[in-house]
C-alpha cells in the first residue's frame, strides 16, 4: 500500500540511496506512474529492493534497535513485572511485517 500512496518510506529511501542511476530512474518512474496495475507497480518495486538487498539492511537496522532498546530497558530501575511487559512488548513490534 505504501507503494501505491508513494510513501517514501524507509525501504525507498534505502533504495535510492543504494541504487545506481539505471535503479533511481527506474524507482522514481514506477512511483510516478499510474498507467500500469498496482500488482505490477508492486512487484516492480519489490523486484528492485530486492536487487538492492533492501529487505536484509532493513532487518539489520530494526534488529540494531532492538538491542538497544533491549540493553536500555535492561538498564532502567523500575519494577521487574513492568520490564517484562516492556521487553514483551518490544518483542512483538521487532516481529512485525514490513
């Protein structure tokens, strides 16, 4: 959905640093373009992170956050039941789908 509203999210923003000429070109012609079906302007895109290996830097970035989101709740002096629903919480958003 993303694709399709032209968010500039940050897998584009990923994408666009990563990508040479050809790949820039082609990713800004695809979010500009609305005569082709939303499944190819999808899978077009995806095609391209996929090229650029946005989905694996993009998953080494959240887990990043994750650890040090870990170590600081880790760090933080509050009752113990709370930590774990804190660390239970962040264990699901490092779950989600992106």
């Amino acid at each position: 959905k993303d694709i399709i509203n032209r968010k500039k999210t940050y897998l584009w923003i990923l994408a666009n640093q990563r990508a040479g000429k050809k790949e820039k070109a082609e990713l800004n012609a695809l979010m500009g373009n609305d005569e082709i079906s939303k499944n190819e302007k999808i899978k077009s895109v995806r095609h391209i992170y996929d090229k650029l290996n946005i989905s694996m830097l993009a998953s080494e970035k959240i887990n990043m956050f994750f650890d040090e989101a870990s170590k600081l709740i880790s760090r933080v002096d509050v009752d113990p039941g709370k930590k774990s629903d804190l660390k239970r919480f962040l264990s699901q958003l490092n779950k989600r789908d992106f």
